[in-house]
C-alpha cells in the first residue's frame, strides 16, 4: 500500500534544501509518486513528529485540531475511553481530549444536505505551512484550506495574488523607480502563472494525508533570501 505524502517526508531525510529547480521537477513531473521526495531535513522531521505526537494527545483527531487552529472553530473538552487513546493514561479511567464544535462528523454529514438546509459554508484559510519542507533560502511554502469543498482553480490564483501582494516582490513591481520589472495591468495575473516564482500541487488521493479537509500546497520564491 502506498504511503500517504507526510508519512513518505518522515521517513525520508533531506541533507541539503530542495532547490527551486529540483521542486519544478518534483512538482510538474507527470508522475505523481515523484511528490514522495519532498522531504524535510532532521532537525525539521523531529519537530514534526513531536508536535504531530502532541496533537494526538491533546485532540480527539487532528481535524479537530486543524478545524480550531485553521478553520477558528470553537472546542469542548470530550472524555475518551483509555483503550480508544492508544493505551494512554492507563491510571485514569477516562483521558480528556479536546473536540472541535461542531464536531467534524457533523460537518461531513452537513456537506450531504442541499445547499438551503446547509448549516456551515464553505470556508477557505490561506496560511504559512507550520511544517515545510527542507527548502532552500527564498523560498516559502504555504496551504490554501478549504473546507466544505474542493479547492478550484480561482481560488487557488487568488490566493497566489494574495501571497503576491504581501510580499517584497510586489513592492518592488510597485517601486516607481525600479526598472527590474515591465509593469502593466496584467502582470500581477503572469506572475502567477509563471513557473518561476509559484508553483502548486495537489496530493492525489492515495497521497493525502488529510482526505476529509482539501487543501493545495503553493511554493513561493519571490521574498527576500
């Protein structure tokens, strides 16, 4: 059975950064296994693994985590049965994990209704991976969440036109005396388009490792080294 991409970055260790070249070739290669060889470094893979073992611990799931981390769901504390908490806390009767509200099972069964009896819209979160992978200097990696859908095609250049506007190259595009960049009106619409500075991928499904909460992965070279 195939490994999902985050089981693949732990078990592989990256010695140097993934240059921008390398990335292209990972992420516009034709075949979708080439996606496992984005890795994080050791001292990154650690980190990783206690913060996903303390996650654990403390949340009933990780969408529970990711929907009040992400998503700014509120949270209760729910009681779990040791045996269903992995063995944990052997001594107490009952282990207390926090649960999102509502629940995660409640907005599955809330994204099968038709539109009008829907309770919770659709939501999208733009944000800075908390765990990225060994990339070289320059280079950023970020998540475009989406919640009650799949990601489209406008949202995810929209959400390249937002890191865009927030970062020192469109200062530079926008500098009246800077000649490094031809401005016109639609430069900004090139540039996320152009391989040279973004790049985006989508796991396929054997490789998500979050199959229940869509999310785009955007890399991005155009701040400061």
């Amino acid at each position: 059975m195939a490994q999902d991409a985050e089981e693949a970055a732990i078990n592989r260790l990256r010695r140097t950064p993934l240059s921008w070249e390398e990335l292209e070739t990972i992420i516009l290669s034709p075949n979708v296994e080439d996606l496992s060889k984005l890795a994080r470094n050791e001292e990154q893979t650690k980190t990783y693994r206690k913060r996903r073992a303390e996650i654990k611990h403390d949340w009933v799931s990780i969408y529970d985590y990711l929907l009040c981390t992400k998503f700014d769901f509120g949270w209760v504390w729910a009681d779990v049965p040791p045996e269903s908490s992995g063995g944990r806390d052997q001594n107490n009767l009952q282990h207390r994990q926090k649960r999102s509200t509502p629940a995660f099972e409640e907005i599955l069964n809330d994204q099968k209704r038709p539109e009008h009896e829907k309770e919770h819209g659709l939501k999208l979160k733009l944000c800075i991976n908390d765990f990225p992978y060994y990339l070289a200097p320059g280079i950023e990696h970020f998540v475009l969440w989406k919640l009650g859908g799949d990601v489209t095609p406008d949202e995810i250049v929209k959400a390249k036109l937002d890191i865009l506007k927030d970062s020192q190259l469109w200062t530079t595009m926008n500098d009246p005396s800077s000649n490094r960049i031809e401005r016109h009106k639609n430069l900004e619409k090139a540039i996320v388009y152009d391989h040279a500075v973004f790049l985006h991928w989508i796991n396929p499904p054997h490789l998500k490792s979050l199959p229940g909460i869509d999310h785009v992965h955007i890399i991005f070279r155009g701040g400061q080294e």
